[in-house]
C-alpha cells in the first residue's frame, strides 16, 4: 500500500464495500480516488465483507496520515483460509515492486 500511497498522494474519497457482501480473491473490492488519480483495491483473499472503517468516509486522509493503522478499509471472514498462502509477505512485495 505504502507505493500506492506515494503515487495517490492526498487520498480525498475512500468507496468501501457494503458488510455482508461476498468477494472472490482478486476481485474489485474498494476504491480509493486522490487529487491525482483513482485506485481500485483488490481482496486478497475470499470471503465475506464483516466491517468496514466508516471513519475514512468522513477522513479519507487517513490513507496519507496512517496507512498501517486506523486507516484499515475492511475485515473479512474468509471462505478459502488456505489462499493466505499465496500471499507475499511485506518483504516479498517489497522485493517484487522493486523497492
């Protein structure tokens, strides 16, 4: 998210999923919109939408201000728990986006 972030810059509208809605692992889950561009995010993992962070509805900016933190977009309550295992750590990502 931290590459992401850098090229959105200021984050000003977040488009999160509805509770209760079920996603497919690599499928459109959220958008987030910047004075630059849109991004959409993708589920990693399948399963059901538990909740979402409506604080970033009203404070978008969290994205920006605290990415690892209270700026989290949704939980889910996963239907396929072994396709965590397909998914890079940070060091793997990291090593994969080139930085």
């Amino acid at each position: 998210m931290d590459q992401g972030r850098g090229e959105l810059s200021d984050v000003v509208y977040v488009e999160l999923p509805k509770v209760g809605a079920k996603v497919n692992a690599g499928a459109v889950v959220a958008t987030i919109e910047s004075v630059k561009a849109a991004s959409d995010i993708y589920a990693p993992v399948s399963g059901e939408v538990t909740e979402v962070n409506s604080d970033l509805v009203k404070h978008p900016e969290l994205v920006n201000k605290e990415p690892f933190g209270a700026a989290w977009l949704f939980k889910l309550k996963m239907s396929a728990p072994e396709e965590v295992d397909k998914l890079k750590d940070a060091a793997a990502y990291q090593a994969a986006i080139g930085e």
